[in-house]
C-alpha cells in the first residue's frame, strides 16, 4: 500500500532555511503520471498548496512561495525533498506531503492528492 | 483569501442532507478544470473524498457525491451522520496562477 512520511525541524528560528523530506513507499517516482506534492495548514486555517515535482522531474511552484521553495526528488531512495528560505513566524504550520496520479481528459489534466503523510508542525520562532 | 470560494460552516441533523458549495472562476473551475473535494476529519490529515468532480474514491460511502457547473461545484451528504463532522476542502488548477488552489475550507457539524 501508499504510504507517506515527512520528516525535519519541529522548531526553526526566523530567516533560517527549512529542509522537510518526504520518504514514500508503495510506489515509484519513476512511475509516469506520478507526482509528490507538499501542502501546509497553519493552525486553524486552510490548506495552501506548496510545490509539486513529477515522475518526468517537471516541478511546479505555488506563484506566491517560488521565490523561497524548492523541491527535488530522489527516486533511488523514494524521497522528496521541500526546501523553504528565510522562514518567517507566519510560515508556522502542519506540512504534508502527498501523492498524486496525474490523468488528462478534454484537453485539461488534473492531479488530486490521493494519499496523504500524517503532517508534521513546524513553528517558526525565535 | 483563497482563491475558491466555500460557506465557513454548514450543519445538518443525522440523517439530513447538507450541500457544500464552491465557487470559483473563469481562470479555474471554470476552464474546465477538475474538482476535488477532502475530508479532514479533527487532528487528522486530509482525505481524497471526491475526485474529478464526481468520483469516489474506493472505500468512501455513496452518501458522498459530487457536482459541477459553470465556475462552481458541490459536495452533497446524505443520510448524515455523527463520524460526518469534519472540515471539507474543495481543490482544483488555476491556469493563471499556474498552481493547485483550494478552497478555504468548511465546517460540517453533525447536530
């Protein structure tokens, strides 16, 4: 079966570089059509998705975050990593990752996140 | 604000039928992208309900069904039930902030 773990700092300080890794079994990065995604929450509030990297290596960013994430995968050890910089107190929240089957249909594709890790809470603060 | 717009809450009594909308745009919904709807249930991490507007996963009630038109579309619960309570998410692509978008959520409570 799909499983997801993420994995990193529960504390980080304000303006330092947050490394989260997300290691998977049940299925391949190799896969085509298969992508991990990192989604957050902060307390109380709504999912915001984050970033986004495929089986074909092509990553996608939230416009907002481009500047401060990035991702990358490592098939061989089934894990993705999520790199954020310069964290901020408002950046304090449960981050996810979660796998997706990307499908096409009448000219639009679409990638729901079908499985989930348990999220992990990273508070930002000094 | 998010992008997709949902009700802050919703209720309903056991065995009623409640409706989650979600409402979105030209540049989403819309343009014919797919909508996914999530179930969170308290302290736990999301789970795929709904997917491609209308479909349910393997495992999850026919209770749960899914509906879209024009730049909105719904979650409907039937025969609600007390494990129902949760928060529900709508998800889906935005071509002109090129990303994933969700909705910003909605409060189900069972009465």
């Amino acid at each position: 079966q799909i499983t997801l773990k993420e994995s990193g700092p529960t504390l980080v300080k304000p303006t330092q570089t947050l490394a989260l890794t997300c290691t998977f079994s049940g299925f391949s990065l190799t896969t085509t059509g298969v992508g991990v995604g990192w989604i957050r929450q902060p307390p109380g509030k709504a999912l915001e998705w984050l970033a986004l990297v495929f089986w074909d290596d092509d990553k996608r960013y939230s416009s907002s975050l481009m500047s401060r994430v990035t991702i990358t995968k490592d098939t061989s050890r089934k894990q993705v990593v999520l790199t954020m910089t310069n964290m901020d107190p408002v950046d304090t929240a449960t981050y996810y990752c979660a796998h997706t089957s990307r499908y096409c249909r009448g000219g639009n594709c679409a990638s729901p996140f079908d499985y989930w890790g348990q999220g992990t809470l990273v508070t930002v603060s000094s | 604000q998010s992008v997709l717009t949902q009700p802050p809450s919703v209720s309903g009594a056991p065995g009623q039928r409640v409706t989650i909308s979600c409402t979105g745009s030209i540049s989403n919904i819309g343009a014919h992208y797919d909508v996914h709807w999530y179930q969170q249930l308290p302290a736990t991490a999301p789970k795929l309900l709904i997917y491609g507007n209308n479909n349910r996963p393997s495992g999850v009630p026919d209770r749960f069904s899914g509906s879209k038109s024009g730049t909105s579309a719904s979650l409907a619960i039937t025969g609600l039930q007390a494990e129902d309570e949760a928060d529900y998410y709508c998800q889906s692509y935005d071509n002109s902030l090129s990303g994933w978008v969700f909705g910003g959520g909605t409060k189900l409570t069972v009465l």
